[in-house]
C-alpha cells in the first residue's frame, strides 16, 4: 500500500514540476517577447536573471559605478587589463605627436603639385600604416569650454608660434604666457571676424535662420566660423595642412568644425545642393584656373539661393594692386573671368563694396539670365551622380538642379528657417530620392533617436553639457543622433561611410547640420586630438568583412582627445570583439544594455580613454 501510495505522490510531483517548468517558459517567452518589442517595463526583473554578466543598464548605470567620466589629467597611470590576452599598443615615437596619416609631409612631396594634387588624400599602404597610438605632447590639458576656447588655446595642446609671426599684424593669433589668444582677425578682416559678418548680413539674410549651412574655403585659422556659430550658422571650414603649421588644428582646438582639404582634382567630400553660403576670404584659390573648374565646383554644393563671398584679390584691385604687387591690367582681367564664369553659372551679383564681393545662385535654371539670352554654357554633367563626391575628379561641367515647374519654385524644394528646418521633412525625402525613406520612416528615426540620446545621457551626464563640444557621428544615418545634440554648446559632424546603403548626406544638410563622406578603411582628415565624444552605431559590422577593426579603432583613438568618451552601438557577438580589443588601448570600457532591455541583441559599449602623454622618445616607431 505505501509503495503504491508513493507512486502516486511520485507522478503527482512529476506533474506538477511539468506544469511549473512549462509556465515558466511561457512566462520568459511572454517577457522576452515584451522587452523586445519596445513596450516592456519589466527591466528589473529580467536584469535579475542576468546579474552576473557584464552588461547594466542605462537606466540603473551611474558613471560612478561603472566609468569615470570626470576628468583627472595629469595623475597618469597605465590602464589595469582585465581581459586575458589582450594585444597591448604600445606608444608610437614622440616624433608622432600630430600624424595626420592621409596629409602626411613627406608623402605628400613625391606628389605632383600641379593643382595641388600634392596637398590632396594620400593615404599610406597597409604596409606602412602604425600599429601604435599616437601620444599627447607633454603638459596636454583638456580645451577650455566654449566659448572661451573660441579665444584661448593652450600652448602646450598646438605648441607652433610660426603663424603668430606670419601672420602677427593680421590679427589672426598671438602668444600670451602659456596659451594662445586668438583676436578673431582674418587677413581680409583685421577688424575683426564680427564686424565683417555685420558686413555680409546688410545683404545675407544670417540673423533669421535662412542660412544655416557653410563654407569657408581655405579657413586659416576658422576665425568666420567661429564668429558664425554663436549667430547659429554651422561652418564646415577647410585648409590643406601646408607651410603655416597647424592652421586646421588651431581652429579644432578652437572647438571650431574643421577637416584638412584643399581645392585640388577631386570633388569636395560633400553632397550637391549642401551649403547656403561659401567664402573665400583670400585663400588663394585660382579661382579662373582650368576654366573655372573651382568655381563649378562650389557650384555643384551651393544650394539654389545660396551666397558666394569672395574677399581679397582681385576684388577692390584698384586700391589694392601695389600691396598685392601684381599689375591692374592682371587683376582686371582676373575679376572679368570671375564676373564671365558667375554668369555661366546663372549666379547674380549682389553686392560689391570695398574689398568684399557677394554673388547668389539663382533658384533654378528657368530665372537664369544666360537661358533666356541663349547664351551657350559649359556642358551639364551627366556622367556622374552629383552626390558621389568620394575619390572622384572634379569635371568641367554645370551640374544639373531639379527640374521646377514654375519660375519662382525653388530647385530641390523649400527648407523651413532654423531652426524648424531640424526636424521638418527634408526635401530630398518628400521629393523620394531615397529609396525606402519616407516621411513617415523619418519621424520614425527622429523618435529612436530621442530615445537612444536619452539614454546615452543616462549613462554619462556629460553629454548635452559643455564638457562634449567637438562631436563626431561614425554612421550617421539621416542625423538623428547629431539633431538631439544640436545647441550652441555642441555641434557634430556626421560621418556618411561610402558604402552605406544609402547616400544620406544630403537629407543631413537639408536638416540644417553639417557633415562629410569617408571611408573608415582609411584615416579621416584631421589632426590628433581633436574629438571629444565619438559615436559609432553599427560601424564594425558595417566594415568587419572590408577592413581590419583594430585599424578603426586605433583611428578612433587617433582623433579622441585624452579622457575622451565613446559609444559604440552595434550586436553583442561584435561589441565582444572589440571590447577585447580597446583594453590594449588604454580605454575603460563598460558593455551596457540595449534601452529596451537585456534581452535585446543589440548593445552599448561605453569607453573612455585614458589621459597619458609622451615620454618625449623618439627613438621606437612603432
């Protein structure tokens, strides 16, 4: 009787630990199901199953338990690996301080410099790019906040006094102690920066928000962009890395948008239709050169509408001449082909006072002049995209504007004032020149942004504050990270990768923000150090079949200044991969999980690299 009574209890037990094991699974089924789908407020259950793994969560994560985001330079000390096996990087030689290896001098002179192929992207074989990190000099500290970094650098940061020379009755920097001030002069404006934007808004509207994106060709040291981001005009300012040391470095440690570049072959790594405004105030472009080539050019990334300024030779050479010690007959004849070549382009002159110039690009071919006189212009360009303007030549050719159906329409549509133009429907997306973006998918990533930038400020309370000014997006996607950060303590630029699905720079510009193509295969065309924050959402697995990850990560490291912060957001078997990697770098780093919940497969890697400088070595290369 007992064993059968035993039997019984035994498959009553049976029974039961069925229907809990099956209830269970339904449970978690039901929960994982919850997270995933975006609704689910039931983290801190799930986060209980998953205690012992690496990963928090943004919303329970403090910067106090997991990375320190305060900085602390000047106490140094080597990273502590925890990883086993970890590839440790070890310094490059001190002679590496500022390696920029795609505008490297000694590359760059084997070059012809015939229209300044020389100054152009020449990036180093695989054989010869550094496996190492680029160090600090000596005495680096942090920038000063904006705006008091717009004036002041520290020497120690860019330690080159040659342009406070060259450049000493132009306004443009001077030394004082331990730092540079910078007086916010230009050589064709002595007075300074503001009172020669006061002179450009009497005829360019820059005070109402119509112009928003620009251009400054040849910048020196970014002084018109630095003026121009507190009037909430986004410049993308250029300059090749030539005889007058650091003039691009000067202008990011300024806290200032900058890359190095030059007017040479190529297409400017910038969609057609990009900028409301571009200047050259003296920057010594021939800009009659190969039959106007450089002015079609601006051309193709001047927005219907938009301004061209042009300050310095040959404008005003009838009181300039002798200081400029070319002959008037020269100079005349150099403005004549500036005025022939604008009309070709259907630009119309505006403005002429003094030393400054102003042309506007009419908007659209029906209002142009030379259409309605049937006069013959260059050849439209035809055998290119006019947004493909990555490691292709510049042609000699108008490129083509949308087609309007009225003579007061603007080519390529509308864009609202700033700052309504942020998050307005851009044109190019209402108009369904991008495949498979809508309005409505639009609107759609301007939520999952706000939500993912929320989060991020969860896990570092930095962000969104003065601490973060120079910002750079890896994977820019249509800007959604960048819009969530836009304010006058803060700008981004975005990264449009070539070979993203899609080609979204332009819809980027249309936003009113400001940003380039590359190739992350390659290095990006700026100084050491001059990154504050990086982000990089699905960047490794878009490159992990092209190119080494450990060389985008040792790039990263290139451009991110000390106690810099990074997030990368991409699927957990990847992020693994890396976070092994960036011990070896010297970056803390913490995995984090996805807003939705641990049980999402995409997560968060927060870094933060480590402050260390030059032990002044210049023996080791490697």
């Amino acid at each position: 009787m007992r064993s059968k009574t035993n039997s019984v209890d035994s498959k009553t037990r049976s029974s039961v630990s069925i229907f809990i094991v099956v209830g269970l699974c339904c449970f978690f089924y039901i929960l994982g199901a919850w997270q995933k789908s975006g609704f689910g407020k039931g983290d801190s259950i799930a986060l209980e199953v998953t205690k012992l793994t690496d990963c928090g969560s943004p919303s329970s994560l403090k910067p106090s338990s997991s990375l320190n985001f305060e900085t602390h330079h000047g106490e140094g000390g080597a990273i502590e690996l925890s990883e086993s096996k970890v590839k440790v990087f070890k310094p490059c030689s001190a002679k590496y301080i500022d390696y920029t290896p795609c505008h490297d001098q000694k590359r760059a002179m084997t070059f012809p410099r015939d229209n300044m192929i020389y100054r152009e992207r020449h990036c180093p074989p695989e054989d010869e790019k550094l496996h190492c990190l680029i160090p600090a000099p000596k005495g680096y500290r942090n920038p000063f906040p904006w705006p008091k970094s717009r004036d002041y650098v520290p020497y120690a940061n860019v330690p080159y006094k040659s342009l406070t020379i060259e450049k000493a009755v132009q306004n443009w920097v001077q030394f004082e102690g331990d730092v540079f001030k910078f007086p916010g002069g230009g050589t064709m404006f002595p007075q300074g920066a503001d009172k020669y934007i006061d002179d450009l808004a009497k005829v360019i509207p820059i005070s109402d928000g119509t112009v928003r994106t620009a251009l400054d060709t040849g910048c020196g040291v970014a002084s018109w962009g630095a003026y121009l981001l507190k009037r909430n005009v986004l410049t993308m300012s250029f300059a090749p890395r030539d005889s007058h040391e650091a003039q691009v470095h000067f202008a990011l440690e300024r806290g200032v948008p900058a890359v190095i570049n030059v007017i040479g072959t190529a297409r400017l790594p910038y969609p057609s239709r990009a900028f409301d405004m571009s200047q050259c105030s003296r920057c010594l472009i021939p800009w009659t050169a190969n039959d106007g080539l450089y002015m079609m050019e601006v051309d193709r990334v001047l927005r219907p509408g938009g301004y061209w300024i042009l300050s310095g030779p040959p404008i005003n050479w009838k009181q300039n001449y002798q200081s400029w010690q070319r002959s008037k007959e020269d100079l005349k004849m150099e403005q004549d082909k500036i005025e022939e070549i604008a009309e070709l382009l259907c630009w119309e002159k505006k403005y002429q006072k003094g030393d400054i110039a102003i042309w506007q690009k009419r908007i659209n071919t029906q209002s142009c002049p030379r259409i309605q006189n049937n006069i013959e212009p260059p050849p439209a360009c035809e055998s290119v995209n006019p947004d493909d303007a990555w490691s292709k030549k510049m042609e000699r050719c108008i490129t083509p504007v949308p087609k309007v159906n009225d003579p007061n329409d603007v080519a390529g549509g509308v864009l609202e004032k700033f700052p309504t133009r942020l998050y307005a429907v851009p044109p190019r997306v209402l108009s369904g020149s991008l495949p498979g973006v809508t309005a409505e998918t639009y609107d759609a990533d301007t939520r999952l942004w706000k939500k993912h930038v929320k989060a991020y400020k969860r896990i570092n309370k930095f962000i969104g504050e003065t601490r973060y000014h120079n910002i750079m997006d890896m994977n820019a996607g249509l800007g959604g990270f960048a819009a969530e950060l836009t304010s006058d303590k803060a700008w981004v630029m975005n990264v449009v990768p070539t070979i993203a699905k899609e080609n979204t720079l332009g819809v980027i510009y249309e936003r009113g923000l400001i940003g380039i193509y590359h190739d992350w295969c390659e290095a990006f065309s700026t100084y050491p150090r001059t990154y504050d924050l990086i982000h990089a959402n699905g960047v490794f697995s878009l490159y992990q079949d092209r190119c080494n990850i450990e060389d985008i990560l040792l790039e990263m490291d290139r451009i991110l200044r000390p106690e810099g912060a990074v997030i990368l957001r991409d699927d957990v078997d990847v992020l693994n991969k890396v976070k092994k990697m960036v011990g070896g770098i010297r970056w803390d780093s913490k995995m984090v999980d996805h807003e939705d919940g641990p049980l999402v497969p995409e997560k968060i890697l927060v870094a933060v690299k480590q402050y260390w400088v030059t032990d002044g070595n210049r023996t080791a290369d490697s």
